[in-house]
C-alpha cells in the first residue's frame, strides 16, 4: 500500500485524470447501454402493438389509442407560398434559407515569435475576405475594424414553413411527424419574381444591384422543400382521434417511425434496429476509448495494485502503451454492456460476460503454460 500511495503522489495529476475517465467511461457506457436497452424494448412493443392499415381504409375510430402502420402516398391540398419570390410547392416543408455578404476574419499564426522585456509573444497575421455567410459574423470583435463593418443584423431571415394539413389515407399527419420531414431538395425555379431589386439565377434570388459583383450586406435567398405531395411514404404510429401522433411505450420512449417508401413493418422496425444498433456503437466505441485512456493513466498504479496476483501480473505490465491496457478496457466495456443487457435478452448477456472474462482466462492459461514448464 505504501509503494502505491508514493506512486500516486508521484503521478497525481495523470492518476487523477485517468479515475476521472474510468468513472466518466463506465457512466457513459452504462447510460448509453440503458438507452440502447430501453429503446430496443420500445420498438418490439410497438411491433408486437401494431396493425396494419391500407391508405384505401375509411376512418375507424376503433383504432384510436392503437398503433398503425401505413403506407402511402401524401395529400397536401394547400400549397406553401412566398409570394414576393413567386414560390408555391404542395410539400410538407418549405424552406428559406436567407444569407448575407459580409466581412469575415481569418487568423494566420506566424512561425517566428517576438520577444518584448524578455517575454516571448506570438505574432498574428489578419486577414479579412467577404463571404456569403447564413449567420451574422460579429465585426465589433475584428482585431482592424475600420473598413470591415458588417450589418448589426439581417432584415431577413431563415425560416422553414409547415403545412397546415398533411394526411397520409384518411389519418392526419400530427406535428411531431411532420417535424421529421429534413430531407430537403433544392427548389429550382426559373419564374422571375415580380419584385424588380430581386434577380433571380440559378435558382438563388438576389437582393442586389450585380450579382457578379455582390457587396457587404447584400442578401440571397434560395428554397428548398422536404415531403413532396405524392411522395410514398410508411409510418408507424399511434392513432389518436384521427391524428398519427407518436406512441409512447412502457419504457417512456416516445415511437413514430417514417421512411420514405413503401415499406412492410417488418423492414421498418429492421432499419429502425439497424439506426439504433449504429449510433449505439457509435457511443460504445468512445467509451471504449475512453476506457483505454483511463488504463493509460493508470498503468503504473494498476501494475503495483496487481503485483501480488500472479495472473494479472502478467496481464499488467506497466508499459501504458501495451495490449494490456486494451484488453482491460475492453474487457472493463463488455462487463457493463452486458449487466444492462442479460435481463432483457439473458443468452447475449452471458456471452458478453463470458467475452469479458475470455481475455483473463487466456492470461491464465499461459501462465499455467509457463510456470508448468518451468517446473518440468
């Protein structure tokens, strides 16, 4: 004990960090696992609750409270409209997208610094170029402001319009749905807008004299729209007095599910496993590393912690860039991956455990290889 106490005063700051990381990984591991858990219980509740709806069904007030899944072609009878830009699209959304030609700083550090009272400073060189930028870039924060004022704000702004009634057969599409809709495609139109200060190329309305020469604070507009009328499109959701609106599970997981295309409710729940199992591993590999970095920190303290236990004095090296130090964090990652999963799946909870533990045993093994043949 006292040769690990001295071996942390020695390296408090990177043991600290790395108790840091050990604690920050296996809480991240833990809620990401939990998530990942709950949610995969949501989606088989959902399924195991939906019905299958057609498009061509009249409305059944019996199924409200139920989950549906339908599959479709959309209805929007009222189109979006700009009218200043001459822009009428029957979509679910559309988008403005307003941007301005403004002043924008750019900061190159020279590699010679300059020494001023014995003190060394680093030298910046600044250099401003105008961009079309969709935000306001502060000027008043420009190290050379004369000459590179932009507008204090932008009288026109992004905005993305909904439709007022979207349906999908005989049900309405709720809000929380139609807030799904973001895959937008770029409105091409070659309809000149009446608006004489407004010129329109390539699709994009300029709020300009030359559009070949823009200046600081001019405006350009373009439009894009995401869930066209007569697009096809599936969702899984609760009915709710004729509203598609999302169903929430025992877990608290609220579920409305859309893909574009027809689609069976098998191979939507698939994708939808598929996206849940990505971002899921996503999280678990950071936390892997996360784990691995914590043993990196460690690894003199975990070597001297160890040192009476034969096995894991082999596993435990000290070097902090050896294998050791990945297999524990590997082997750290499955134990709380699969305590969070063997009561909802146990059979795949086992096998992680057993993944867990598999790097100890081969440690086992060749030290009862060596110390075998030693003795012989």
């Amino acid at each position: 004990m006292a040769q690990l106490l001295d071996e942390f005063q020695r390296s408090w700051v990177t043991s600290v960090i790395g108790i840091s990381l050990f604690f920050f990984g296996v809480w991240l591991l833990t809620w990401n696992e939990g998530r990942a858990v709950h949610h995969a219980h949501s989606l088989d509740e959902t399924y195991n609750n939906a019905i299958i709806l057609s498009p061509y069904d009249q409305l059944d007030n019996n199924n409200d409270g139920k989950v549906v899944h339908i599959s479709g072609n959309l209805k929007i009878d009222e189109p979006l409209t700009e009218f200043d830009y001459g822009i009428s699209i029957q979509a679910v959304k559309l988008k403005r997208r307003v941007q301005m030609y403004q002043w924008v700083e750019e900061r190159t550090p020279r590699d010679d610094d300059e020494t001023i009272g014995g003190a060394q400073y680093s030298i910046n060189d600044y250099y401003y170029i105008t961009e079309w930028r969709d935000r306001l870039v502060d000027s008043s924060s420009f190290y050379v402001r004369h000459g590179h004022e932009n507008p204090r704000d932008i009288p026109l702004k992004t905005i993305t319009y909904l439709a007022s009634d979207v349906r999908l057969g005989q049900l309405q599409v709720g809000n929380d749905i139609i807030e799904k809709f973001n895959d937008f495609i770029e409105v091409t139109s070659d309809e000149r807008p009446e608006r004489r200060d407004v010129k329109l190329h390539m699709g994009i309305y300029y709020h300009c004299d030359d559009i070949w020469n823009p200046q600081v604070g001019d405006i350009r507009v373009q439009f894009y729209y995401a869930g066209a009328s007569g697009e096809a499109v599936t969702i899984i959701a609760k009915q709710e007095n004729g509203v598609l609106v999302p169903y929430e599970s025992s877990k608290g997981h609220k579920i409305a599910l859309l893909r574009h295309g027809n689609l069976n409710i098998n191979q939507m729940f698939s994708a939808e496993h598929f996206d849940a199992r990505l971002e899921t591993w996503k999280l678990r590999g950071l936390g892997v590393f996360i784990l691995y970095a914590s043993a990196v920190c460690l690894a003199k303290l975990l070597r001297i912690l160890f040192f009476q236990m034969p096995v894991l004095d082999c596993f435990i090296t000290g070097d902090p860039m050896s294998l050791g130090n990945v297999l524990l964090a590997i082997s750290v990652s499955l134990v709380v991956i699969a305590t969070a999963w063997i009561l909802y799946r146990p059979m795949l909870g086992a096998g992680l455990l057993l993944a867990a533990v598999s790097p100890l045993l081969y440690t086992v093994g060749v030290y009862d290889v060596v110390h075998n043949g030693h003795i012989n």
